[in-house]
C-alpha cells in the first residue's frame, strides 16, 4: 500500500490553485465576464506573493478546463466560436 494516493479527476492540484488565486489578485473585474485568453493574459501579468514573476503560465486551452473545474467560476455563456465566457460565482 502506498502512502501516496491518486488525485480523483475534477479535482484542482496545487499549481492550479495557485494559477486562480493569481487571477483572483489580478487586475481583471472577475464579476463581469471574461474570456480564458483575458484570465491568462492577467495571470501574466500579476506578481507572485513573493513578488516574483510566474514561471510558467498556462495557455488558454488549459486554463480554460482549469476554471471549468474550480467550483469558484461558472460559464455564463458561449461565444459565436463556440469559447466559454466565466464569470466568478459569489
């Protein structure tokens, strides 16, 4: 038996986490609707806690199914490209 367990599908890992608590520090009003091309744009932009710059940041695409699984975001509605618009739940 391992001591190490599995992480279920759906569920956020620590980079991940991280990546939406840098977008829930950033510039962009989360109240109103976004694209996932405008939250990773704004996650590039914020400064880490330290004060550093981000190391990696996810494409659009990932962070796309990124917010589709955080239970703080929710799709408000789907562009004429078929793209999800989130919005943060309150």
């Amino acid at each position: 038996m391992s001591k190490y367990t599995t992480r279920t599908l759906g569920q956020l890992n620590q980079k991940e986490r991280s990546w939406l608590d840098a977008l829930k520090r950033s510039y962009l009003d989360l109240s109103e609707p976004f694209s996932a091309k405008e939250a990773a744009e704004a996650i590039q932009a914020t400064p880490t806690k330290k004060g550093t710059r981000m190391r990696y940041v996810p494409h659009s695409m990932k962070l796309s199914f990124i917010l589709k699984k955080s239970p703080d975001f929710q799709v408000s509605h789907w562009d004429r490209k078929k793209r999800p618009i989130f919005v943060l739940v309150e």
